[in-house]
C-alpha cells in the first residue's frame, strides 16, 4: 500500500485537550512522507437544527466535528468528509470499541478501502458502565467481525482476538524537542521537598487513594497533576502536607513536571477493566528519566526495564522507595524510551490494515 489517505475516528469530543492515541496518531501520520491526506473524525454532538458538519486544519490535520443528529441513509457525512478532505480510498483507523465507533464504522467503511480497529481497552468491563454491559459487548464483538484488522493499544485488549496486532502506545510529541531536558522548573513544585513522586492523569476514577496515604506516610512527597479529584482525595490533600494537588495541565505543560521528580506512579485500584489497558503516562514517565511504579495494572512489554508493577500497597510503597534509592534511568535508557514514537506506533497500524504483521 504505497501513500495511502487515512480516516482517524474517535470516540469523544475533546480534540487538543487530554492528547489522545487517535490524535497522536493522526499527527504522526501527517508528518510521514508514506502516508498522504489525513482527516480526524469526532462524533456528532447534540444539538437542536439542521445537522451541522464543520472542518478546521490543525497543523495540517483536518478536523471533523458535527452537531445535531447525523443523516443515515446514505453516507452523508462520509461522503462530505471524503469529498472535503479530497480522501482517496482512506484506510479507516477507528479508535475504540462504543455505540459511536459502530456508528464510525457503519458510516465510514463503504467508502474506505480497509478498516482497522484500534481498541484501547475493554470498556464493558469499566463498572460505570455495567447497565450498558450487554449491548457494549455485543457492540465489540460486531466491531471486531467486521473490521478488516484488529490492532491493540494493550495487549489486555486484544487477548481474545486471535488475529490482531498489539501495536502499544508512544511517547509524547514533546519528548523530541531537543530543548525538553532543559525545561524550568514549574514554580509551583519548586517548594516541594525530594523525593518527589509523581502521578499525571485523571484523578476520579480508578485511582487508589489509600496507597498514596501509604506513600506520604512512609515520607514520599507525593505530587499529582492532574483533574477532577474525588472528596477522598481532597481531604487526604488537605489533612496530609506530603500530598500535593497541583491541578491539570496539558500535555505540553506536563514535561517539565517530570523532569524535575524522582519517580512515576501510577496507583490504580485493582479491577478488571484496568488491566484491559496500559497506562500511556508510563511512556512519558520513562522519557523523562523517571523509574516508574504501578499498582494493579498491567504495562507494555517494552517498558519492562524501566517499570515495577506491583500488586498490593505495601509492596507498591516498596517499590517507590527502592526506586528513588536507585537513582533516575540513565541517558541510554531515556533514549530508548523515547524512540517509543507514534509514528512507529502508525507504522504498525497501516501495515495491519495492508494485511502485514
């Protein structure tokens, strides 16, 4: 498959925000030279009216995004993506396994010469969505069968698909400036003490507050960046002065978090649905030199070297503290984390959708 034009869909409406997999990938397929038009594809929002279907260029991405209820019966917006974008053949990169990505699916595939999906974790196995458990499986299982290629950001994904490729995740964007290793240090961390570790990513669900109570008590300054803290948290932030909520910040921003602490966490409660998936802050953690820990989750076989996961809490407060003893990865080791590209990531997945493995 020489130069093919590639359709990106995602599951949610929050393009530029938390740097999805979709988007990273779309980016990194924009700047290869094998690769020609690219197109990135959000649902439909509600709204009242006439559906509505909207384009914007980012960095040379084309940005889909609609409101309003999408038209069905004939490919509409399929049809005006391809025709805007001046798509050839696109190869559809469907990221996720929802109603909505059935709907990307159903909408796009007629008019794409392969569909790959790209499936990030097992969402029917998330507890929230245990009213929806039956129709998001039945919804999986249809994606899978009529999807040309499977591919898997975890292999927790993918594991009873017998034909599909894990392809894992890559490193952020900015992990390639060469500036990055020189980054300021954020003023509001400078007042924290060492040893610092941190924790970047979503703070309400899934997240083990009483393992990081473990952590500052054992006398691990504990850092985290990250959104939407549950009432837990907040009161262990309030009552415990070696747990710092630093808030949220983009991924651009978060670099320099990094570089200047010790170790990564990675603190999760122990269920299911979590080790469906790896945790892409484990990357990032590894790019800035950071020996990481995890609790209950499972992690990409190339970030072995650089990664402890256990799987209680006295053996994750162990765990932290032997790797603040042993010192930052060295400069071999970040090298190799950072060579960890989403452009090797999109590599892996046209040569799925080309029938390669």
């Amino acid at each position: 498959m020489s130069a093919p034009d590639v359709i990106v869909g995602w599951l949610q409406n929050d393009y530029g925000q938390l740097g999805r997999a979709g988007e990273a990938v779309a980016h990194a397929l924009v700047r290869s030279p094998e690769v020609g038009r690219v197109a990135y594809v959000e649902p439909f929002q509600p709204a009242a009216g006439e559906p509505q279907l909207g384009a914007r260029d980012d960095r040379g991405l084309l940005v889909f995004s609609g409101s309003g209820s999408p038209p069905t019966a004939g490919h509409e917006v399929a049809r005006g993506v391809v025709q805007l974008a001046e798509l050839k053949n696109p190869v559809l990169l469907n990221f996720g396994v929802s109603e909505v990505n059935w709907w990307l699916h159903y909408e796009f595939a007629p008019l794409c010469s392969r569909t790959v999906l790209v499936a990030y974790d097992k969402l029917a196995q998330w507890d929230v969505m245990a009213p929806r458990k039956p129709v998001l499986e039945r919804v999986r299982a249809q994606l899978i069968a009529a999807s040309d290629a499977v591919c898997g950001l975890s292999q927790g994904s993918i594991d009873d698909v017998p034909d599909a490729t894990y392809v894992g995740h890559g490193v952020d964007e900015g992990w390639h400036d060469p500036s990055v290793d020189a980054l300021p240090e954020p003023a509001d961390l400078a007042g924290i003490p060492h040893p610092r570790a941190v924790y970047v990513g979503a703070l309400s669900m899934r997240f083990d507050v009483e393992a990081v109570r473990a952590l500052a008590d054992a006398g691990v300054e504990v850092v985290l960046v990250g959104m939407a803290p549950g009432p837990e948290l907040i009161e262990l932030v309030a009552g415990h002065s070696r747990v710092h909520l630093i808030g949220e910040r983009r991924p651009a921003q978060a670099a320099a978090y990094l570089i200047h602490c010790d170790v990564g966490i990675v603190p999760h409660t122990d269920e299911p649905f979590t080790y469906s998936m790896e945790p892409h802050k484990a990357y990032n953690y590894a790019a800035a030199g950071l020996p990481t820990v995890t609790l209950n989750t499972a992690h990409a076989p190339a970030l072995g070297p650089f990664l402890n996961a256990t799987r209680d809490r006295a053996a994750f407060v162990a765990g932290v503290q032997a790797a603040i003893a042993g010192g930052r990865l060295s400069g071999e080791q970040v090298a190799t984390a950072r060579s960890f590209t989403w452009e090797r990531v999109a590599t892996g997945l046209l040569a799925a959708a080309d029938g390669q493995s």
